[in-house]
C-alpha cells in the first residue's frame, strides 16, 4: 500500500526556489512530489507519495 503525506506549503517572496528546496528535502525522506494544487497568494498543497 502506499504511503502518503500532505504538506501545506506557502513559497512567500522567495517562490519556486523555496518550493524546490523543500521538495528536495523530502526527496532525501524518500517522498517523491505526486501533485501540487495551488492556493491564494503564495500558498500551495503538495502530495508526496513514499
């Protein structure tokens, strides 16, 4: 069965590269990004999949 988790995430002025530093952290968790829905403003959901 696989595992799942659920991040809020808000980029703020910085954007994407703090999206992407994020990802690859948990990357190194073993998560790989399976979706991410945007929100208002800089804020986002990612879907990690184990």
């Amino acid at each position: 069965m696989a595992e799942y988790l659920i991040e809020p995430f808000d980029t703020g002025p910085e954007g994407l590269k703090s999206m992407q530093a994020f990802i690859n952290e948990k990357a190194a968790e073993g998560y790989a990004l399976a979706g991410a829905v945007p929100r208002e403003g800089y804020h986002w959901v990612l879907f990690f999949q184990r």
